[in-house]
C-alpha cells in the first residue's frame, strides 16, 4: 500500500478539507444568520428555489465533465506521461467551452417552463433567465477543478475553497441587506464569477492554457463524455428530485416550509460535508488509480471506511445533542420547528458515510450504466418516501424519509459493489460500525428526553465514549501507518 493510501494520508488530507469545511461551515453559519434575518424563511425559500434550478440546469448540460474526467486524467497522471496528462487536459478544456455554451443556450430558453414548474404565483422567468451566466461559469469551474483533483492539487483546491467562502460572506450580505430578495440572482452570479476565476488562476498556473489545437481533438474526449452522460443522467435525477420536493413542499405546504426543509438540509450536509468532501477531493482520485487491482481497491476503500467513520461520528454526536441551541442561535426562533428534522436527519449521516466511498467504485470502474441505475433508484425512493412521510407526519416526516431512503441505499450499494466487483468489507469497518452506529443511534433516542438535565448528562456521555473510541484507534493506526 502506497504512502498515499496510508492512514496518515487519510487523516492528513481528511484534516486538511475538513478544516476548509469547518471555516465554511463558521462562515456559513453566520452568512445564513444574516440571510435568515434579512430574507425570512421565504426569502431563503426563493434561494433554494432558484439554486435547486441553476444546479439543475448545470447538471444536465455540463457533460459530466467534472467527474469523468477526473478518472481519466488520475490514470494519466499515475502513469507519469505529462506530454499525453497535457494533451487531455487540453480535451478536457475544449469540452468543458462547449458545454458552458450549451448550458448558457438551455437556461435562457427553459427560463418559462422553469417558472411554471417551480412557481404557483407570480412571474419569476426573468430570475431563471439572468441565472445563465451562472451556469456557463459553473461548467468551466467544474472542468478546471477536475484538473486540479485528477493531479493530486489538494492545497490549491483547499485554498480556493476558503476564498470562496470569504467571498460568499462578504458579497451576500450587503447585497442583501439593501437590496432584499432583488439582489438573489446578482449574487447567486458573482458567487460563481469568483469560483471560476480562483480555480483557473490555480489551474493554469499548474497547467497553462494553450490554444493551439483543432476540433479533431474533440473526438478523443468522445469516451470522457459517453461516461460523463450517466453523471449528467443521475444529476438530472438529483436536481429533478429536489426540484419535485422543494415544489411540492412549496404547492402543498408554504415558501415557509421550503425554507425550513432547506435550512435543515443545508445544516446536516454542510456538517457532513467536512468529511465528505475529502471524500471527493483526496479519496477518488486515489481509487480511480487502482481501478484494476480488486485487493488494493478494497483495502483503499476500506481505510477511508474506517478513518471518515471515526472521524467523523463524534461530530454528529456533538450536532445531534447541541441542534436545540445552534438553530435558534444560527438562524432565529422561527426555524425552532426544523429541530427534530434535522436531528433525524443527521442520523442518517452515519449511513452515508458507511456507503459513498463503496458507491465510489462504481464511478472508479466506469461502470456508467450501474451508477446511474443505482442513482435513479435512490432518487425516485427519496421522492417517493418524501411525498408520504411529509403529507402523514409534515417536516418531521421528511427526515423519516431521509433516514429510510439512506437505509436503502446502503443496502443496495452493498449488494451491487459485492456482487459486481468483489468488494469485501472489512472486519474493523464491521466493529467500529458497531459502536458509533450504535451510539449514534442512543443520541438520537436522548433527543426526545424532556427533562433538560438528563439530557445534557446523557448526551455529553455518549460524546466523550464516542470521541475516546474514535482518538484511541486513530492515533493506534496513523503511529501504525
């Protein structure tokens, strides 16, 4: 096992995003204070709104670009051939200007039908139109960003996080403070004007633009795209989704409870995203370089069970338990009612974690066809069990479903990575699965204990076992290696 598949690796690059994603969640916790008290709920209703559609219309126009190509150009760059590394890139880039032509092309003619299809009130066409920009800058930002994984760039990619954060802060909340609801589209724009320009500074700094070449060359990128058309698939599912949930809960219930349900979504993911982004940045690239070899793919799927378990099931110990104080404190009184939501649903982050980097096979083999059925089977279980578990139990239901749809993912991720490409899951992931799992689960049963010492008690209890449980095997397998 390669040093780059270590424990220490693991722990140093989990350390490294993880951090980036600790200041964002600061920064973001204070920049979503200040938008819930200048927009209310509804104000953040039109913000999930109209960023549900602009990552809708991303995904179903970018090509996938910005994660087949990673795949491609890990192997080139384990490989050590530079002039055939500069040559993709160069693909990569031509494609990535097609599809932002496209996307921008799509937003401007499907601004009408996304009004009627997100909107019961009013004429909001003009704010899908004006998100075009957005869209075509997104897809250059996921290209240069694919560039930037695929060759191991993890610092500059940890860097270009926290300048986005920074921006995002200091853009959102004049604007929004003297401008309300008007100044949603103007920094929704900018937003990804700063993301584009930060991620090229870096990635041509590494990897300089050069012009000359010919549309031959897009013929060779013609494998990236058949691959990239299942993540556009599966990203069509996943943005439809959210879309038929966020228009649901908008038709059926209020902008009230779209805010709610998108503030509890917001606060859940962005915790988990100090994990998973890692995920993403360090741990794919790494897997998609021994794609071929089922032993060292285990082991390296395994390690990262391990450590993004230990590392990450005292957090949401810590999240469950303090959700009664941080939502009041991190939004208003208003969003009181998305407190057991947002505990069920982080609940469910000990499933995600025990299943995306499994699911993360798939993408490493290139088995398009199997990560999009995967993808749309979970999807159309989300919004299914959303539907239901929302018109029997309202906002609480969602993170029943929530819980249920994780459930079944889990399950059938397992099943397919077993039965398709001999993964075995290791004894330790088994054991330490048993404890955090299990604990977590007691958290969540100390959520409905009234009496407010008992509930401090127990749950400071049930933080120091899991953070004693995980910082002894930590530091036992990063002295081992």
């Amino acid at each position: 096992m390669s040093d780059n598949n270590s424990y220490r690796h693991i722990l140093k690059y989990t350390g490294v995003f993880g951090s980036v994603q600790g200041l964002n969640v600061l920064i973001s916790l204070v920049r979503n204070k200040f938008v819930a008290v200048l927009l209310g709920p509804g104000g953040m209703g039109l913000v999930s709104l109209l960023n549900t559609a602009l990552s809708f219309i991303s995904q179903l126009t970018n090509l996938g670009i910005a994660m087949s190509a990673v795949r491609n150009l890990a192997e080139l760059y384990e490989k050590g051939d530079e002039a055939a590394l500069s040559h993709y890139i160069k693909v990569v880039r031509m494609w990535c200007l097609l599809a932002a032509l496209f996307g921008v092309l799509l937003c401007c003619l499907a601004a009408p039908l996304l009004d009627l299809m997100s909107f019961s009130w009013g004429n909001h066409t003009l704010h899908f139109f004006l998100l075009a920009p957005a869209v075509g800058m997104a897809a250059i930002t996921g290209g240069e960003a694919a560039i930037l994984k695929a060759t191991q760039r993890l610092r500059p990619l940890a860097v270009i996080q926290i300048w986005n954060m920074v921006v995002s802060l200091v853009v959102t909340v004049p604007l929004y403070y003297y401008y309300g609801e008007t100044a949603i589209v103007p920094v929704m724009t900018l937003m990804g004007l700063a993301a584009m320009l930060l991620t090229l500074g870096y990635s041509y700094r590494f990897y300089p633009l050069r012009l000359k070449g010919d549309t031959s060359m897009l013929a060779e990128g013609l494998p990236m795209v058949k691959l990239g058309v299942a993540f556009i698939l599966a990203g069509v599912v996943g943005s439809a989704s959210e879309m038929i949930i966020r228009s649901f809960l908008n038709v059926q219930g209020s902008l009230d409870d779209v805010g709610f349900y998108n503030a509890a979504y917001m606060m859940t993911v962005t915790y988990a995203a100090m994990v998973f982004s890692a995920i993403d940045s360090d741990f794919y690239p790494r897997l998609s370089a021994v794609n071929h070899d089922v032993k060292q793919s285990n082991e390296v799927v395994n390690r990262q069970l391990e450590m993004s378990l230990l590392i990450v099931a005292p957090m949401l110990v810590a999240f469950i338990i303090g959700l009664p104080i941080l939502i009041p404190l991190l939004f208003s009184k208003e969003f009181e009612p998305i407190i057991g939501l947002t505990q069920l649903s982080a609940t469910a982050m000990y499933l995600k974690v025990l299943t995306l980097p499994v699911a993360y096979i798939t993408l490493a083999r290139g088995r398009s066809k199997t990560y999009l059925g995967l993808e749309i089977a979970y999807f159309v279980f989300f919004v299914l069990a959303t539907i239901a578990c929302y018109l029997q139990w309202g906002l609480y239901g969602m993170g029943v479903a929530l819980v249920s749809a994780h459930v079944f993912d889990f399950l059938v991720i397992h099943v397919v990575a077993r039965l398709s490409y001999d993964y075995r899951i290791s004894r330790q992931v088994i054991r330490y699965s048993l404890v955090q799992v299990g604990l977590g689960v007691l958290t969540f049963g100390v959520t409905f204990i009234k009496e407010p010492l008992t509930y401090w008690v127990s749950g400071t209890l049930l933080l120091l076992l899991s953070s004693w449980f995980s910082l002894r095997l930590i530091r036992k397998k990063t002295l081992r290696g």
